[in-house]
C-alpha cells in the first residue's frame, strides 16, 4: 500500500494517523471517529491511482455509503451532505417525516375548522404553532439549512397568498391568480409537509436504508395526487376504461378535496378580513358591531363570488346573504313517512358493450326502467334526456330518446321504460348519463306553535311544561316536512325553537331548504309561508324564490338554502292573548324542479360486415 | 179490616225500612278520605279514531265522589288546533254538582255533550293526531271537625281532666284538599292562650290556585286566623303551583284554667282544576302501499 503514495502523502497520513488514534483515546464512544474516516480513506487511497489523491483528500467518504463515482473517482455530491453526524439522525429513519407530513395535515385541519374568519388569535397561533412544531422537528433532521429555506418559504407563502388576496381586483383575470393563491394559502403547510416526507424519503434511501411498505405506499399516493391536480389529462385515457364504480370513487375524493378548497374561497380562511376591518371599523364614528358586520359582510361577498357566474347573480345572492342567516332545523313528518322515490333501474340485459358496423348506420339504443314513487301522490311529468360522455370531463353528447320522453305521473307508483338512442358516435368507452327532470314539484311543510298570551307565573308553571311534553314531544317543536327530494324548514320564536309564544316581542321567523333527494335542485320558483295575519318587517320572508346555483364539477351544489330571516311585528289578534292557550299549525310550501341523473359506462366496438350465408352443401 | 192490616203492614215495612237507612247514613262518615269530582269521557264519545270531515261527540261525566258540592264549574277542550278539529261549544258550565251526603249517598252524576267537527288530513298524510287537555274547573269546599283537649294549665299535676295532643294527624276530610296535620301549641300563664297550626295540602288530582278560608271555632267561639307567611288579606292564600300546601294559624286568648275538651271546626272553600290528557286521532280511509 505504501509504495503507491509518495513521500510526502506518506508523511501526511502517518501524521493523521497518530492524531487520530490520539481521538479516539480521548474518546472512546461509538460512532464514526476521524481514527476510522482516516483508516478508510487510506485504504481507500491505496486502492485509487495516484493522480486522484488530492481529489479524494477533499471528499472524504463515510464507511456508511456508498455514494455513486464519478469517472474521475469524485463522489457524486451527495443530497443530504452526509456526515458521521448526519449518519446518526439517518438511523431515526421516516419517523420525523412522518410527524412533519401529520403536522401538515392538521394545520389544514384546524384551518378548516377553526377559521381565521371567525377569530383573528386563532388564526396567528395556528400559524406560529405549525412554524414552531415544522422548526423544531427539522432541527434535528439532514439539510437543515435547506428546510429551514422551505420553512420560511411556506410562512411567506401563507403570509403573503392571504396577504395579496385582499388587495386584488375582481377582473376577469385575476380569479385565475386567486385561486392560486388560494390554493398556496389552504395547502401551504400539507404541501410542506409533503416536500419534507418526499425528502426524508429519498434522504434514507441515499443512506442506503430500505423505505417501508407504508412509507412507499405513501410516495405512491402522493405522485398519483400530484398528476390527479396537475397532470389529469394523463390520467384520463386509463380512466375510461375503468369500471364506472372507479370513477365515482375518484370523484367523490376530488370532491372531498374541491370542497376544502371551496371552504376557504367562501371564507373560512379569510386572514385577512380581520385586519382589513379592524383598520376600517377603527374609526371613532364606527358603531358597534360594525367591525362583526364588515367581517360578515366580507364573508358573503366571497361565498357569493364562489357560487354565482353572473355579476346579476352575485348581486342577488348577497342581498339575499345579508339578511340575517340561521340555520333553521326540521324533522321528518311522521304522519307522511313515505318517501317520494325516483330511480333509474337498469336491466340485466342493458347492452353495456355494443358493437356496430362501420361502414353502415347502425342505431345503437339503451334501455332504461324509471321507477316513481309519489306517495303524496301529486299531479307531475317527468321529461326523460340521455347524453354521452367521453371521460369525466368530456363533452356530453345528446343522445335521443325514442317515443315522448315524458311521462305524466298521478298514481302512488309508476314505472316507465325509455329507450336512448346513440348518436353517430366513434369507437370507444362513454359514459351513457340518463336524466330525469322533475318540473314544478310542490313540498308542504308544517309547524306548531301555542300561543299563550300574557299569563301569570301560577299559569306558566302548571301549564308550560304541560304543553311542551304533552303537544310538541318527539322534536315537533320543529317543522316537520315530508320525505321528498326537497325539505323545507321553518321556525318562528323567541328564540326560534321555543314552540310557547308568549308575546309578540323577540320574535324571529326563518327558514331554509335542503336537498335529501341525491339528486340536484334545477330551481325553486316559489316558497311561500302561510302565516295569516302576522305582521312582518320584512314580507320577502313570506314569499319568493331562491337563487340556486347550478352544480359543477368544481363547485357541488350546497345541500342547503337560507331563507331570509324577519322579526314578527304583531300576531292575529285571536293569538295575542288567549284565555288558555291555542294550538295553531302553520304551513309552508315550495315548488321546485329536480333533477336525477344515472351514469351507466358503456362501451361502442366497431366490427368488420360479415355476412353468414349458408352453403349448398351445408343445406343439403 | 184486611184492607186496615195490609196498609198498616206496608206502612211499617216503610218506616221501619227508612228508619234503618237513615241510620246507616249517619253512621257512615263521608268526610273522610281524599275523594273528587271524577271525570271521564263516556265510552266512545269521542270515538278514538275519527276520519276525516265528520262529526263526533265528547259526552264528559261528572261524578261528583267529594262530600261538598262542586258550584260554578266549567268543562273545556283546549289544545286542538281548529284547522284539524273543531269543538262547539269549546266549554259548558254547571252551577252545581252535588257532593256525597245524608241525602245523596252515592254523589251526583252530570253529562256535558260537546259537538265536534274532524278536517280534513294535510294531503298525503297518513294520521294527524291531536293531543288535547280537558279542564274542568269549579269551586268547592271542606270542612274539618275534632274533638281536642285544652289544657291551659300544663305544669297541674293534679288536674286530672283531659290530655292534649301537640300534634294530631288526618287522612283527610272529604275532598281534595286536606287538613293533614293540626298543631296545638299552648301559652300558659296568666294571658294563656291557644295556636292551631293547621297543614292543608292538596293531595288531589287537580290544582288548586286560592284557599278561602270561611269560619274557624273553638268550641262556639271564633279563632283569630292568618295563613302562613300572608300580609293583607290574612283570610284568602293563593298556592303555589308545584307547592301544593299552606299552614293556616289560628290563636285564641283561653278563660279557662282547667283542661277541658271541645270542638275545633274549620271552614275553607277553594278553587279546583282537574287537568286531563287526551288524543284524538284523525285516520285517513285510504290504505296506501309502496314499492320499498
């Protein structure tokens, strides 16, 4: 070994080697002493030509990898700047990372659930905290210096994207931006988080470690959702040949995730809006409350940007919002438990693989059995569509379907078949969506009250609780609506569950719809309460229509609507001041166009003409 | 002469037969016990289930099983609403249902008919049931009388007359509301004296709002009463509603230095209100029957 080096490297190691042996007298713990860096790099040395002696003197290697070679014996610069330091906290393994990427998450999760709108503190410890807890547990880990960067990256990221969002105008460009914005500040600390595990990951399998089945399972998911958000063109010529159940499971995860995107642009995450009201309510002529109401009033402004293409739209909905909102509860009505049902029902024969000829016009055409339950038994049609669609986000293409289309439906059930005509369609997978579309539904809900007047203390203590448990037992001092696709709720009091009116003062009426139906509310033209002799402040609370935005991809229908919400000014006169008490029941009503959609994938194949003609021979 | 025999045959089976009820009468005491006005519907009226647009009746039966007459009363349907069920007239009253006595052993008995009138189900409704409450309210009255021992002189080993209870108790008078426990406190001395401290309470079905009190004696003589805790009108207490008990006190400067025995009578009258619970239930005719 020693004829290889020179004098003078021979020197230099022999003087290594004493200093080093003198380190590990000193100290005798384990781990990688300079002793040992130094054995190995002389026989590392007397191993390599002699030309690349300086150049392995600069880049010593660790008996701990082995890192790839470079033709000119260099080592490859290693990602994680290894170090018999770093070699240590390698041997924590995934563990950090994992804590990192859980922090991530429930920083999304807090953000979600405990809004910035709603409490400026909240916001600023959630914040400080996921920087505190990412500083800390990156401390001890490889490359501090560099997630240290991505640390102050991703405070920046979330300071400014809610920073920048209060000050941008509403042009038709800009949303574009927004949204980013949006995006960076919901996902900030998950998006970390992720980086971290990703770099963690590759850290360990530098150090030659394996990487769990979990954590590989992990990276797995973590690059299928990156071409899920970025790259889904990708993604979507496999899908179509998936089974249908696959694609509506990718859906709903795509919805789960739209939805938390969707929270923070209606308003959850506004961290902003605190600072921009409290400068803006801070002058002396402010009044009180006025900073909740520039808070409230921010909030609606963004949910209805959320919700409404239109700037006619949006209008409407923020007048609507500005009204006071309060989500009105309500129960099933026992006494019309029968739910109103509509299912599209496919046979066993529906030909999910077709085959047609190409050089000829062949019809392709697809069975469907609707089936109605209407146990109210109201007076409807059903106009029937079909459509087909290449992918989840291809063009829907309107198929025909064969005869009316329309059914009219009186009876308690009713069933029909339609049949849905292709058309000319190229070779491939589709997604055949069958609609039906249930114009001018009518709900009745009802509500009761007792109206007592003004009664003496005697009176209310024999009487009150009397009447709560006897008259409004099992949740009927709720409205009470009949299962159908569309529920409307409805309340008046002081407060508004409280079913004993006792005088006219404080007391609120309100409202809300809710889609139970599965399907999607087209309209609601009308709802109207009937309250006779009741006086109001306000008479939209008696009567009007809805707003309701059309579902999209991006953006699911809200399951639930708010009616406005008014202040009673005075009840009929045979209510205000009973000798006992009087139970009235209320009614209230709504009409409304659903619709109900059914996707079934099916499958076009092309085939070649081919006639069977028998031969003579076979004949005979 | 035959003629002669017969009648004076039936005439003494007739006095003979009078004599003997008129004395179980007076051996029967009916002031005792807690008993009341009792009210019920009669059998089918209303019927339990009503269908929808028909008419129906509430018979109410008053069996009057107190031993004081219930006067001024007045029976009510409450808490149906109209939209559903109709009531005409919504209460009838009654000026007096005579209590068990001498005269009326087995208590008087009164109908009341009120009208009803079903609407029509909200549409697509299986049933509506309407809960309801029937009042009835009257004025009444009980009487108590004892016997009690007065002994001014409570230190006199050799008065050798009677001996007094500092505390008696009662099961009841007669009605619903009851004297359950008298008190006898005594001042002896020069300025002796006699308290009564009577427990009322109402151990009945119904509540009562205000106690009255009519007259109080010792012996012939009135007793100086005030209820428990009143300021003004020391004679009338209204209850609480979920407290159902007052003390009525009643003192007597005593003459007398010998124990002696003597009568203590009280006299309340009060308000009643029986409160009952009931359902009616309007059915649709149509059976309805869907797919699941």
């Amino acid at each position: 070994m020693a004829e290889t080096l020179s004098k003078e490297e021979q020197d230099t190691l022999k003087r290594r080697l004493l200093k080093a042996r003198k380190e590990r007298e000193r100290n005798a713990a384990t781990g990688f002493t300079q002793f040992e860096r130094t054995v190995a790099e002389v026989q590392q040395r007397a191993a390599e030509p002699h030309s690349s002696a300086s150049a392995a003197r600069t880049q010593p290697a660790t008996t701990t990898e082995r890192r790839p070679q470079l033709a000119s014996g260099r080592s490859l610069p290693s990602f994680s700047g290894v170090s018999s330091q770093t070699a240590e906290r390698e041997a924590l393994g995934m563990g950090p990372y994992w804590i990192l990427l859980g922090l991530g998450l429930l920083n999304f999760f807090l953000k979600m659930n405990f809004s910035f709108y709603q409490d400026q503190i909240s916001s600023v410890a959630i914040l400080v905290a996921t920087a505190f807890f990412f500083w800390i547990m990156i401390r001890g880990l490889p490359n501090y210096r560099i997630k240290e960067s991505v640390l102050l990256i991703a405070i920046m990221a979330e300071l400014l994207g809610g920073g920048l969002l209060g000050f941008l105008p509403d042009t038709s460009l800009i949303p574009f931006i927004k949204d980013i914005l949006f995006g960076v500040h919901a996902y900030a600390w998950a998006l970390t988080g992720v980086l971290f595990f990703v770099m963690g990951a590759i850290e360990v399998k530098e150090a030659g470690r394996k990487l769990g089945l979990i954590t590989g399972l992990a990276l797995l998911g973590f690059v299928a959702l990156g071409f899920f958000f970025f790259a889904p063109s990708l993604l979507l010529a496999p899908w179509d040949y998936q089974q249908q159940s696959h694609q509506e499971y990718l859906a709903a995860i795509e919805q789960q995730l739209e939805a938390g995107t969707k929270q923070v642009k209606e308003g959850a995450l506004a961290f902003y809006d605190p600072l921009l009201c409290r400068f803006s309510t801070s002058t002396s002529t402010a009044t009180l409350g006025a900073y909740d109401d520039c808070l409230k009033s921010k909030k609606i402004t963004r949910f209805c940007k959320a919700n409404f293409e239109t700037v006619g739209e949006r209008t409407k909905c923020e007048e609507e919002q500005r009204k006071t909102v309060v989500a009105v509860r309500g129960i099933d009505d026992p006494t019309r438990s029968q739910p109103m049902k509509a299912e599209f029902i496919v046979s066993e024969f529906f030909p999910k693989e077709s085959y047609f000829t190409a050089d000829s016009e062949t019809t392709l055409t697809f069975p469907i059995q609707l089936k109605i339950a209407n146990p109210r038994q109201q007076s409807f049609t059903v106009d029937v569509s079909c459509a087909f669609r290449q992918g989840t986000y291809g063009e829907e293409i309107p198929g025909k379907i064969i005869g009316a289309g329309q059914m009219e439906i009186e009876g308690i059930e009713t069933e029909g078949v339609f049949v849905c005509e292709a058309p000319p369609l190229e070779e491939g997978s589709y997604t055949l969506i069958f609609k039906a579309e249930f114009p001018h539904l009518l709900s009745v809900s009802r509500l009761q009250r007792a109206f007592i007047g003004e009664k003496d203390l005697f009176w209310k203590r024999q009487w009150i609780d009397t009447i709560r448990s006897e008259q409004f037992s099992g949740g009927a001092h709720l409205s009470q609506a009949p299962a159908d696709f569309v529920k409307l709720h409805f309340a008046f009091g002081s407060p508004l569950e409280n079913p004993i009116i006792e005088r006219t003062s404080g007391i609120v009426l309100s409202g809300s719809v809710e889609n139970t139906g599965g399907g999607e509310i087209k309209s609601l033209s009308h709802y109207a309460l009937d309250l006779p002799g009741f006086s109001l402040n306000d008479l939209t609370c008696l009567e009007g229509s809805l707003l309701i935005p059309a579902p999209s991809k991006s953006k699911p229908q809200p399951k639930r609507f708010y009616l406005p919400t008014c202040v009673v000014e005075q009840l009929p006169a045979d209510l205000e001041d009973p000798s006992d008490y009087v139970l009235r029941e209320f009614f209230g009503e709504i009409e409304y166009s659903y619709i109900i959609r059914k996707e079934v994938p099916v499958s076009l194949q092309a085939v070649a003409f081919v006639v069977d003609v028998p031969t003579g021979e076979a004949r005979s | 002469m035959r003629y002669l025999v017969i009648v004076m045959i039936l005439g003494s089976l007739l006095l003979s037969g009078c004599a003997g009820s008129d004395e179980k009468a007076l051996q029967y005491n009916f002031k005792q016990g807690i008993t009341e006005l009792d009210i019920s519907f009669l059998e089918n009226a209303p019927p339990r289930e009503i269908y929808p647009e028909s008419e129906f009746k509430f018979v109410v039966q008053l069996d009057n099983q107190a031993a004081y007459d219930a006067t001024d009363g007045v029976v009510k349907i409450i808490g149906l609403d109209e939209r559903y069920f109709q009531v005409v007239p919504l209460e009838e009253g009654f000026d007096q249902i005579m209590g068990r006595s001498l005269t009326t052993p087995a208590g008087e008995r009164h109908f009341l008919e009120l009208r009803g009138y079903a609407g029509r189900l909200l549409e697509g409704a299986a049933y509506y049931d309407g809960h309801f409450f029937l009042i009835t309210k009257y004025n009444s009255k009980v009487e108590f009388t004892d016997t009690v021992c007065i002994n001014p002189n409570l230190y006199e080993v050799y008065d050798a007359g009677c001996t007094q209870e500092s505390q008696k108790s009662y099961r009841g008078q007669g009605a619903p509301l009851a004297v359950t426990k008298v008190e006898t406190i005594i001042t002896p001395g020069g300025g002796s004296a006699v308290e009564y401290r009577f427990h009322l309470r109402n151990s009945g079905q119904g509540a009562i709002r205000f106690i009255n009190l009519q007259g109080a004696k010792l012996g012939g003589e009135q007793l100086f009463c005030k209820f428990q805790g009143k300021q003004g009108d020391e004679r009338h207490v209204e209850l609480d509603a979920e407290k159902q008990e007052t003390v009525l006190i009643c003192k007597k400067p005593l003459r007398d230095v010998n124990s002696y025995t003597t009568t203590l009578h009280l006299d309340l009258s009060y308000d009643y209100e029986v409160r009952q619970e009931h359902t009616l239930t309007l059915k649709s005719g149509e059976q309805t029957r869907l797919f699941s």
